[in-house]
C-alpha cells in the first residue's frame, strides 16, 4: 500500500509540472500532451540501450567491451571447438583440410560482417544525435544493402568452389574434405548475415549484453552438435560445417524475437524503406569501406595460405592451430575496437570530442596491458595451447606443436604494435574516415604477395617442414615474420595520420 500511495503522489507531482509548463509555453492541451507520450515512448524503447556520450570514457569503454569480449570468446569456441573436436575424432588430415579452407571462409565472413558493422556506424551516429526516425531509416537501407551482397556471395562461392580451392592450391589427398566444408558453410551465409545483422544494430545503441547471451547459448549448441554428428552420426567436417551453420540459425532467431519484444524502437515499416543520394552514399561508403578492408586483408590471406598450402599437411596443420591460439589472443584487441568504433560515432553525432580524444586513449592503454599480458602467456604456456588442438598420436605430432609455438613466440611480442594499429584504425572509422585503414589494407595486402614471392624462397623455399628451429622450418620461417613487419610499418603510418586528425579537432564539445 505504501509504494502504492508513493507512485500515487509522484505522478501528481508529474502531473503539476507538466500544467506549469503547458502554460508556460502557451501550449495547445493536445498537442502538448501528443508530444508527451511520444517522448515518453522514445524513452521507454530507449531502456537500457548504452549511451557512451556521457560519462568516464573508460568505464564505459570497459563495461561495453566486456561483454565484445565475452561473445569474441564463445566466437572463437565456434571455431575452436570444431578443430578440437575434428583433431581429436577425425584426423590431423582433416584438420588440414578445414585450415586450408580458411581464408576463403573468413573471407566470406568478413565481408559480411564488415558491411554490417560498417553500416552501424551510421546507426549509432543518428542514435547518438537522438535522430530516431533517420536510425530506423538506416536500417532499411542495411537490411536491402547487405541482403544483396549476401545473395551475390553465396552465388559466385557456391558457383566457383573449385576453382577457388585448386587457387589456394590445396592438396588433393585433402581436396573433398575441404571442398565439402566450404560448401556447407557458403551455404549458411544467409543465417550468418541474419545474426550479425541483428547484433550489430543492437551494439549501435549501446546493448552489447543481449547479443553475448544469445551466442553463449548458441556455443553451447554448436559444441553439443559438432559432437552428435561428427562422434554418433559420423559426419566428418560436414558435421562440424552444419553444426556451425545451425547454431548460427538459433542465434539469429532468438535475437529476432528479443527485437521483437523488447526492442521495437529498431524495428523497421515500409514506410522506412526510403532512399536518398545523399544517405545512399553516406550508407555504403561506411559498410563498403569496412568490407573492403576486411576483403583486402583476407585476399591478402588467400595469396599466404596459397605459399603456405606448398609446404604439405603438417605446416598446415601447426599453421592452423597456431592461428587460432592467435585468434584467441588478439580477442581483447577486436572487443576493444569494436567498442571504440561505436564510441566514437556516438560522440561524434553529438559532437563531444575532447571524450573522443580521452575515449581514444583509454582504449589504446587497455589494449597495451593486454599485450603484455599475451607476451607472459605464449612465452609461459604456448606448448600446452598449441597441444590443445593438434593431436599428440599423429605423425610428427611433437615437431607440428613446435612450430606452431616458434609461430606465436615471433607474433607476440609484436602484439603492441597490432594493438595501436587495430584501436586507431576503429577510432578512424568511427569518426567517418574509412580511407585510411583501407590504405594499411592495401599496404597488408601487397606485403603479404611480397612474402610468397620473395620471403618464402629467401628463407629456404617450400621444402621447409616442421620443428622447432629457423633451419627445420626453411621458407615457412618468411610466413612467420610476415605479420610483425606489417603491423609494425601500418601502425606507424595509421598512428601519425590519427594524430593529425585528432589535433585537427574542435578542442571543445559542442553543447546539445
């Protein structure tokens, strides 16, 4: 009763001041008290959305990384649970042959995942500048966007599946392995869209709990049926494909219904399907430039995995197990860029750039603290995390885990270098400057050709194998030091360019 007569007596008081100030302003009652439900209902679909335009940068920045970071983990599970599950059921043959497989996958994913995360940077300028009704409209405009890319990439991936593996010169005793795996999950790109689609526009307005939730339980699926179809149903890498592409699904679904129900302010009508020049141009000169980005790197990996397919199926497979303990490490990395490109939109669209500036350091000291810490981990503990993954009865099980440790000790103590790179390239696009880190892409991109023509054979060519020494592992050794030097040269050009455009800035916030 007496929360009851609490609510009663705040409403009246409510009520008094909403008479004080439609009399104040002279105000027609109706209309007046349109405009209030309105604004009430904003704020209503507005609940616990993240607005990063105000308080301590840090804090927020740790606090809507977190959750990044957690959904890069169960991500990464994806992935990891499938090698793992693969290794030890399946054959080290078969992980080769989802490792050859790669780059062209991650090539798809990215293009994907570039145009949406892109596309939502332009969602969390207009939230930030509380232009709701735009917002909505820069969704439609996503949905049709990235549908139609979607829909071209399945096409040519599904069409030219050959031709695409017999590029990436992999092997032919574990050609329909990895053609089988491909196919599968080129298929499932329609689901893959669907979830990062709905997550991403929820990661624009500052909700980055929901879309962790939603992938934990989906983790937890694809690992129940990577082990029901590759151990009871004996499906092979299909399995582990289908078992990827199902969790996907359920992910998409289950984020579907929560905007359904909970989050009806970023619903779309057909009333939001409307297109101008200059929106268009706006639109996909953010989704298509993070997508290109995210292409060059990956067609930069195609041309790497191509050197690296030369060497035969152990370099492969330490290579692959080397690469996703480096998925793993570099996860603070990605959940911390992530946050600073919705960080920086929304300040931007509220033009609040000394927390742009302040934003941008605090992201980057994280990131440093974290490469120290990856540099302990790898040095301390990279034989058991390469162990986890490759199987220790197979042939030349101990030199494989060798070389894919020799791998992680030359990449991580350049980790600072990525991490300056990685933060300042996500503060350039969210301040709208998408050029840039398309420029360190194409600068990747070409370092990575140089390696297969000139650091390869400097090194010893492709008769390199595997151990735990520079002599043992010959030209694979070029592959290994590839990376560090790229990061080191773009993280040098991307720092000087960002500087200048932070001094470049307004030194004051613009009131709002």
């Amino acid at each position: 009763m007496q929360v009851l007569i609490q609510k009663y007596l705040h409403i009246l008081v409510i009520f008094k001041r909403l008479c004080y100030n439609m009399i104040k302003e002279k105000a027609d009652p109706i209309v007046f008290l349109t405009a209030l439900c309105r604004n009430r209902q904003t704020v209503r679909t507005k609940e616990n959305m993240k607005d990063l335009t105000c308080g301590r940068p840090i804090k927020l920045i740790v606090l809507f990384a977190l959750p990044l970071l957690f959904g890069n983990l169960f991500q990464q599970a994806y992935n990891l649970a499938d090698i793992v599950i693969i290794g030890q059921n399946l054959s080290n043959d078969s992980i080769a042959a989802v490792g050859s497989t790669a780059p062209l996958v991650s090539l798809m994913f990215n293009i994907i995942n570039g145009l949406v995360t892109g596309f939502s940077i332009v969602v969390a300028k207009n939230f930030g500048a509380g232009e709701y009704d735009e917002m909505r409209r820069t969704i439609a405009r996503m949905l049709v966007f990235a549908s139609a890319v979607t829909a071209v990439l399945i096409l040519l991936s599904t069409a030219f599946i050959d031709p695409l593996l017999r590029l990436l010169d992999v092997r032919d005793d574990i050609f329909v392995e990895a053609r089988s795996y491909l196919f599968v999950v080129a298929l499932g790109l329609v689901v893959t869209l669907l979830y990062n689609f709905e997550a991403s526009i929820l990661r624009a307005v500052g909700d980055s709990v929901i879309p962790l939730i939603i992938l934990i339980l989906s983790t937890a699926l694809n690992i129940g049926l990577d082990l029901l179809l590759i151990c009871v149903f004996k499906a092979g890498v299909v399995g582990a494909a289908l078992a990827t592409v199902a969790a996907q699904a359920v992910s998409a679904a289950v984020c579907l219904v929560y905007l359904i129900k909970r989050r009806p302010m970023l619903l779309v009508k057909r009333k939001d399907f409307t297109f101008t020049a200059e929106s268009t141009k706006e639109l996909l000169g953010a989704g298509l430039g993070m997508a290109l980005m995210y292409s060059i790197v990956d067609i930069g990996s195609i041309v790497l995995q191509n050197g690296i397919n030369g060497f035969g199926k152990d370099v492969i497979t330490a290579h692959t197990a080397a690469r996703k303990i480096f998925g793993l490490t570099i996860m603070p990395y990605s959940a911390v860029s992530a946050t600073l490109v919705t960080y920086c939109s929304q300040n931007r669209g509220m033009e609040r750039y000394s927390r742009i500036r302040r934003g941008i350091r605090d992201g980057l000291m994280i990131m440093f603290a974290w490469s120290a810490i990856a540099v302990a981990l790898i040095f301390f503990a990279g034989d058991a995390l390469i162990g986890m993954i490759v199987s220790s009865e197979g042939e030349n099980a101990a030199a494989i885990i060798d070389t894919g440790v020799l791998y992680m000790k030359w990449a991580v103590p350049f980790y600072f270098a990525l991490a300056a790179l990685l933060g300042l390239r996500s503060a350039l696009q969210g301040l709208g400057k998408s050029l840039v880190p398309i420029i360190c892409s194409v600068i990747e991109l070409l370092w990575k050709i140089v390696t297969v023509v000139v650091m390869i054979p400097l090194f010893g060519g492709s008769d390199g194998g595997v151990g735990s020494t520079i002599e043992e592992i010959g030209g694979y050794f070029g592959v290994v030091i590839s990376e560090p030097i790229v990061w080191t040269v773009c993280a040098i050009i991307i720092g000087i360019i960002a500087f200048d455009t932070l001094r470049k800035m307004p030194k004051d916030d613009v009131e709002k």
